[in-house]
RNA sequence: GCCCCCAUCGUCUAGCGGCCUAGGACACCGGCCUUUCACGCCGGCAGCACGGGUUCGAAUCCCGUUGGGGGCGCCA
C-alpha cells in the first residue's frame, strides 16, 4: 500500500492584497510568483482581497488591483474573494476560540496599549503586549464590560517552546513563543483581522502553498498557531520570497518614486517585457535565459530557484528589456503598438508612408513609448518647435556648419522627396566634410538637437516646406551669431 | 532594546566541496559598423564582506565578527 504524496495534491495557491493602495512592483511580484508556480503544477490560483481593514481600504483600489492583475496577464481562476464578505466566519471562529480558552476578552484600549508600548520602546524593554487582561477572573470582565470599556479579543500565545516550521526557500525557521506576544483578533468595533482572518480563509480555501513577501516571515508563526489552535496542524507550504528594495536598499514603498504598475502602464512598458524583469527579481531559470517568454516561465518556474537574498529594482535593466521587446516586434505591431501612441502623445498625426518611415528608424533607438514620444516631439508645428541654446551650441561648435547648412538647402530645395534621395551624404563628402561632424548641424535644425532620429527621415516625414523653413532658420541663426561674434571679440 | 532573515562584480544573478586563474546579463569604458544617436558585433574594467575552523581540497559546510534588511500595531 503507497501512501499518497503530497505533490500529487492540486496546488491551490492566493493572492491577497490588502486593498489599501495600487499595485507595486512588489505585489506584482508576488502575484506573478503565485501565478508561475500555480500555471507550472496546472494547480489554481485564486485572488483574495483582504479587506479587513475596512477604514483603509477602498473599492477603487479592488478594481485597479485586478486591472492591473489582467494587464499583466495574470488571470485568477477563482475569486475575487472579499473577505469583508465573510466576517461571519471569522467571528464565529474567534468565538470557538474564546469559548476553548484559546483567546481571551481585552479590555485595554487601543491609546493604552500604544502608550505603554512607547514605554517599553524608550525603556529600551520589548514593546509587545504585557498580557495585562490575560486571566482576568469573570467578575472582573463584567466589571470592564458594565464600565462600557471596548473589547477586543486577543489570541493567547504560548508561555514557552519553540515555533518552528520549514520554508521552502529559508529552510527551518524557528523563534522562541516567549518573544511573540498575545495579539488580537477581533478589533474592539467587532471587526476581525489580518491573523484570523488570514488563517481561516487558507483554511477553508485549502491552500496548500503560501508564497508572499518575507516581510511576513514573522507573522507565520502566528497564523499557524492560530491554524493549529482550530485544529488544522498541518500547515500548507511556505516560501518567502526576498524582498524588492529601493536604492537605500529598504523595503520598496511610496517615497521611492513610480512604483506603482500603472505608472509604468502609462509610461509604455510592455507588460511582458515588466513580467520577465521582475520574473527574474529573486529567481533564474537553470540556463541562464534572461529573455523568456511567459510560457517559458511557466515551464522553468519552480519555488526551488527562489534565492534569498534582497533585490534592487533596477530600471536600466528594465529599460534594456523593454527595448528588447520592442525591437523583437513585427514593423505592423510596433507601428500599431508603440508608434501610433507616441504620435498621439505628441499630437501628431501622418500619413502611412510617414509611418513606414519612422517604424523603421524608430525601432533600435526606442526604450517606451514614452521615450519615443519624445524623440518624436521635433514633429510640433513651427511655432512650437524650439532649440535649445545648449544644443545649438554643441552643434555649432563644428566648423563649417554654414556650408553644411547651405548643401541641404540646395539639396532639398530641389531633389526627388523619397528618403533615399534626401540623403546628401555624399554631397558633403564631395565638399570635404566629414559627415560625422557635418551632420549634428542638421539634426539640430531638424531636429533641435544634436542627436535623434535619423535625419532624412525625419526631413521626409516632416515634409519640404517645413524641412527648407527649419534649415534657412538654423542658417540665419548662424549668421547673427556670427555678427554679434564678430563684433566683439576679434580673433 | 528584543526576535528573525540575508551577505558572489556598481546592479540582477549562475555556483548547491574539486569542472572556478568564479560564468552570464544590465550599466560603464574602448573598438568596428555608421548621416547623429541608437541597434548589432568584438574587446575591456569589475566580485566570493572579514576572522576562525572542518576537509587532501571551500565562493560552496560550521562558528564568530561586521554590515544590511525585516518584524515587534485594535496595518497587511
């Protein structure tokens, strides 16, 4: 006779964010960790919002959360589960619990213990719960009660030993039951939290692996006393992952700037380029890819290559693969997908021919649409259209950039309009001018600055007229810099 | 203050006792290509925090030190 192995059970793995602000990258992690192990073992990933905190959190952020969720690509196949809708259940079990003895009424108030634990905190002692209505005799908790003093329930946590239990990426965690104190369950206004609920719902949810931040390592201990205390010994499998930190090396939060997934939405990161980088935040297939596709991931995913060391978020890396996305795109998706939206960010519209144009050129020099949009603002109208002094200046600083200007001049005032015969490459030479130094006058004219594009494109998709007025400008703008040069500072 | 976790190039990482004079990627620096800038290609710089053990042999195991982080909420 076999014995069933526990790997032959279905995982069924969560996702449960606290509705009290949008998506971050290191939620997003979270979930996509969730998701890969639970698509890799053809196990069910649910999405449970914790909502117990009613005062913080708020139906907007539940929606954003699964917008962003399906953004990225990660669908959940049950849920949402709100678990504002099931505090029936958890206060039922804080009863049981209350009834056997496990937890206990507190009357102490919320300003109370806080004082005291500033106390302990200036003291230099422990803060934590002191356990000061741990054995309160009958009376004395209808005497709270008649004095209409708040109650709260608290769990009792063992007096001694050690809880211990085994993480798939830390190994054996264990801490001693002396240094984690009695903590509540039940708020004073009847809500239920986090712990409880936590435990219940992974309970009744029978999830069987628990993937989640290690900012939670702790608290593990405490939601498996409360599991144990129901009478649920045994525990699903538990993997912390490493934390995503800022360049302080802290705990990524809001004063670190755009972490927010929409932010990067917004920006134009692809959501698959955003799924392979933070994919690769705390974990790395066995071969060494970096650039792997989801379902790639799927397959090379397993908890066992989760390392445990902290994470820097590095944009650079991020923005080398998006770019890499970018560039792997058919000319008609990245016209539809990256082009077209730049445009609108600047205001632009053109014809087809235009955009065959630019795709091309676009394509190896684009990190977001963002950053496109950019590169793409020298196509405002005139009046808009501006140089900078900076940039003039470093253009300018060529010798012989009235030449140059006035061989595009002719050039363009008389060629064939298609972007090869723009090219006066050659015409330069002829002068000789070496293009490489020739050139930054003409992107600054064309461009208003030094660098971008390259130029016969955007003389083409810019048009003649508009091409020969930003030329004859830039030649005019040399000319009165020259007389004013002139006039003061013999040479 | 107490508890817990972590420690390989600037960054993300490979490495799970000999294959390591430590490999890859991003960034950076050269060169080639080239109408600028990019892309691409070639090359380079750069790391096992420190100190003790264990072992024939340690980046890999153990202990300590240092450093960093997380937690100690009627937040999650």
């Amino acid at each position: 006779m076999t014995e069933p192995a526990r790997t032959t059970e279905s995982v069924r793995v969560r996702f449960s964010p606290a509705p009290t602000g949008f998506l971050h990258v290191g939620g997003a992690r979270t979930a996509l960790f969730n998701w890969l192990f639970a698509r890799h073992h053809g196990g069910t990933f649910i999405l449970r919002i914790e909502d117990t905190d009613v005062a913080r959190s708020r139906e907007e952020w539940i929606t954003g959360i699964q917008q962003t969720l399906l953004w990225l690509g990660l669908r959940w196949d049950e849920g949402p589960v709100l678990q504002s809708g099931r505090f029936d259940r958890y206060l039922a079990a804080a009863e049981r619990l209350l009834t056997e003895g496990k937890a206990y009424e507190c009357f102490c108030t919320e300003d109370e213990v806080r004082e005291r634990n500033e106390a302990a905190r200036r003291e230099g002692r422990t803060p934590g719960y002191d356990g000061r209505c741990r054995d309160l005799t009958p009376e004395q908790r209808a005497a709270f009660a008649g004095e209409g003093r708040p109650r709260s329930i608290r769990f009792r946590t063992p007096d001694e030993g050690v809880s211990c239990f085994d993480d798939v990426v830390r190994g054996e965690v264990a801490v001693e039951w002396s240094t984690i104190h009695d903590f509540v369950i039940i708020r004073s206004d009847g809500t239920p939290l986090f712990f409880l609920a936590n435990a219940v719902d992974d309970v009744d949810m029978e999830i069987t692996h628990v993937i989640r931040g290690e900012d939670l390592l702790d608290s593990t201990h405490r939601v498996l006393a409360l599991r144990a205390a129901f009478g649920h010994p045994d525990p699903p499998v538990y993997a912390h992952l490493p934390l995503i930190v800022g360049a302080d090396r802290a705990k990524l939060s809001k004063r670190h700037g755009a972490i927010a997934l929409e932010d990067f939405r917004d920006r134009g990161y692809l959501p698959e380029a955003l799924v392979n980088y933070l994919a690769l935040l705390g974990w790395a297939p066995d071969d060494g890819r970096e650039i792997l596709t989801q379902d790639e991931l799927v397959a090379a995913f397993d908890l066992d290559r989760v390392n445990r060391s902290p994470a820097f978020f590095d944009y650079q890396k991020l923005d080398w693969m998006n770019g890499e996305y970018l560039r792997a795109m058919s000319d008609d998706q990245f016209a539809a997908s990256v082009l077209r939206p730049a445009l609108e960010r600047v205001d632009v519209t053109l014809p087809d021919d235009a955009i065959a144009a630019l795709t091309a050129a676009a394509k190896p020099r684009v990190t977001t649409v963002n950053d496109l949009a950019d590169q793409l603002s020298f196509l405002v109208d005139e009046k808009n259209f501006e140089i900078s002094d900076a940039e003039w200046a470093r253009a300018v600083a060529t010798q012989r950039a009235q030449e140059v200007l006035d061989i595009a001049i002719a050039h363009v005032e008389r060629c064939e309009w298609t972007v090869e015969a723009l090219n006066f490459v050659t015409e330069l030479k002829d002068a000789g001018l070496k293009p490489a130094k020739a050139m930054p006058a003409i992107y600054v004219a064309i461009e208003g600055r030094s660098r971008g594009l390259p130029a016969f494109e955007a003389m083409y998709v810019l048009g003649r007229e508009r091409t020969l007025a930003r030329l004859r400008a830039a030649r005019r703008r040399l000319d009165d810099g020259l007389d004013q040069a002139g006039s003061g500072t013999p040479d």
